[in-house]
C-alpha cells in the first residue's frame, strides 16, 4: 500500500475518500461555529453618505471640523436606525469625545478642500459591542435585523379617483423625494414605465391582487410589496386629512396592517402629504423593528434540520447565519452528505428567527415539532433601482 500525504494510507475507494473528506469538513465547520461565538449583523452598523461642508480657520482646521460633525450626525443616525421612534426621547446626549469611542474606522470619498474650505462624503463603521452595550445599559430596546428591500406602491385616492402611475399623484411624487435607505428596511420606488402600467394598475394594488403583486415585485427583485393607501378625506371643522392604510404582500411573516390617521395640517395638501410620508415611514420602520427586538433576557436553543445538496450547501449556510443578528451561536451536532443537523442559540421566539433567517434566504418550517432548514436561491438584488 502507497502512502499518501503526511503517511495516511492511499486508497482508491471513492466511499472511504468521501467519508474522509466529510469528517474533515465536519471538524472544520464545528471549529468554525465555536469560534465566532454571536453573530455580528456588522450591515447594520454602517453609516454612509455623510456629506459635510465645512469653513474654518485653515484648511486643516475645515477638515478637523468637518470630520467631527460627520462622527456626530452618524452616530445620531445609527441610534436612529436601531431603536423605535418612540424612544428617541432616551437616546443620550453624548460627547464629541465619547462618540470616537464607538467608531471602528471611517472612508471618505468626493472630498474637495480650499484653504478654508472642505467638502466631502464620509461613511462610518461603529463598533457593534459598544453600541449595544451602550443601548442596554440605557435601557433602550434595539433591533439590528436589516430587511430585505421592499417595494413600496404609493396609491393616492381623492373625491373616488385613484391614481397610482397617472399624473397627477402628489403622494408618490413625495416619496420618490425622499430618502428611504437609511433605516432597517430599504424602500424601492418603482419607475412607473409602461411595463409598470400594464403590470398592475392603482384599484388592483388596493384590492391586493397578489398575481399582479406579485409580478410587480418580481420585476424589482423583490418578495414584499407594501400597498400605502392615502385616502384624502374631510374632517371635523371642513378641513382636509388622510387616511393612509399599508398592506404588505409577501411571505416573510412580516406585520401585514398599518393604519394611519394624519390630522390637517394648516390646509396645505403637500404639506399634508409630506407629514404623511414621515409618519408611514417611521410606521414603517417601528412595526419591523417592534417584530426584531433583540431579547436578551429570551435566550432559546432550536434545533433544525438543513437538507443539503452537496458540501457547498453548508459553507453557504454558514455565511448566512452569521449574518443574523439574533443568532448568538450555532452548534454543529451533525453532517453528511445529504444533511446537517444544528443547536441554533438565538434570541426570542421561533416567529422571530423565522423572519430574520428570511432576510437571508433561509426558509425555516416546523413540521409536528421538527424544524427544518431550505437554502433559497439568493436574489440578484441590488441592480434594479427606483427611477426618479
């Protein structure tokens, strides 16, 4: 018998390799998974396209300035992104020398300077541990889980007249102003081209037609359409309100209802509409975070089933559920070459993990107690923009 690397024995049966190979890639990934500990959702932590416009002193000094009321105005958001619009009033007022703390490192990109003058863009990385730590020792609930995008469809109704696509509609024209990536769910705005029109039309969105929703989302790459309904509606005194409702079509378990009553505001209509965007926003923005609360003081095990196709399967798997937040650890019980089977340590309720692992392409079912894992196929996200 040959010998063949470091004096193992060759040999030329295929199930002998294989089944070698297999409990090398198993004590690989056990080390692995024991090593990383909690996972980080490090996405969530990032703070990008601060511009800042600076005069000082000197060029040096413009720039001094410049980078500190970036470090702020990041900071600030970041604790906005993580915690609910009801809490702002807890966040803390926190020291230009303190808020350093909390950053990892920082880029900066289109910068232009004079000798008193500096401009650029700057994004941010926090460092996760502090800013959590931070957050629980103030008390304050927080949710890291980002969402996958989704599409939003603006439907404006007055005097019985719905308009989706059709000019004019003042409601969509306000959220295609505003900016909708900074929060933990990514709103898409569609074109509105002709492929839109014939795709789904403003009374179909209302009467949630999921096969033209559906078809609507698959055209934008994504799984969840959001119908925002805005009824302009008269109130007491004669004057103009709204009511603005917001379905959500889509798979994820997600909160499927919102309902909004946006009071006058000083009888102006895009003055109205435009509070009324803010408010479904935020609406928006507390109902995915109220669903992704990290519950620290809920620790729980799930054991699970992952079927896999071949070894790629689990390397893949790994990488996504790092990405989770409310995974603190995972252990790998046991692998072959048609399964895995794993502890998941997580935070909160199986509801919740099940969405969260959803935002990564993971499905997870329960069947008579048992729970079981499919690796969706990742969508190519991220190429089909909103027009403007």
């Amino acid at each position: 018998m040959s010998l063949g690397i470091m004096g193992v024995p060759r040999t030329t049966r295929p199930d002998l390799l294989r089944r070698g190979v297999l409990l090398l890639f198993f004590a690989f990934g056990m080390a692995i998974f024991v090593a990383n500990g909690r996972a980080q959702s490090t996405n969530a932590f990032v703070i990008s396209d601060v511009h800042v416009d600076v005069t000082g002193a000197t060029a040096a000094d413009a720039r001094k300035q410049a980078i500190s009321q970036g470090e702020r105005r990041a900071f600030e958001r970041l604790l906005t992104r993580l915690t609910l619009s009801y809490d702002r009033s807890k966040l803390p007022q926190v020291n230009q020398e303190d808020i350093s703390e909390y950053i990892r490192d920082f880029s900066v990109s289109n910068a232009k300077n004079s000798t008193v003058r500096y401009l650029a863009d700057l994004s941010f990385r926090f460092k996760p541990s502090e800013v959590r730590a931070l957050l629980r020792d103030l008390g304050i609930e927080f949710a890291e889980t980002v969402s996958k995008p989704v599409l939003l469809l603006p439907v404006y109704e007055v005097a019985g007249a719905v308009s989706l696509w059709d000019d004019p509609n003042p409601w969509r024209k306000l959220w295609s102003g505003k900016s909708t990536s900074d929060g933990l769910v990514p709103i898409v705005l569609a074109r509105g081209d002709l492929q839109d029109l014939r795709t789904i039309a403003g009374e179909q969105a209302i009467r949630g037609d999921k096969q033209r929703l559906t078809a609507i989302g698959r055209r934008y790459n994504v799984t969840t359409v959001l119908v925002a309904h805005a009824k302009a509606v008269t109130v007491k005194g004669g004057r103009l309100g709204l009511q603005v409702n917001v379905v959500s079509y889509g798979a994820d378990q997600r909160e499927q209802y919102i309902e909004l009553d946006i009071a006058p505001e000083g009888g102006d209509l895009t003055a109205l509409l435009g509070k009324a965007v803010e408010e479904t926003a935020s609406a928006i923005e507390d109902r995915w975070k109220e669903a992704n609360l990290l519950r620290f003081e809920r620790s729980s095990v799930l054991a699970a089933t992952l079927a896999l196709r071949a070894l790629t399967d689990w390397v893949e798997a790994r990488r996504r559920l790092k990405k989770i937040a409310v995974i603190e650890h995972v252990d790998l019980v046991l692998i072959s070459r048609n399964e895995a089977r794993l502890n998941i340590f997580y935070l909160g309720d199986p509801d919740q993990l099940a969405l969260a692992m959803a935002q990564t392409d993971i499905k997870l079912t329960e069947n008579e107690g048992s729970w079981s894992m499919q690796l969706l196929k990742l969508r190519n996200s991220g190429k089909t923009k909103a027009g403007r």
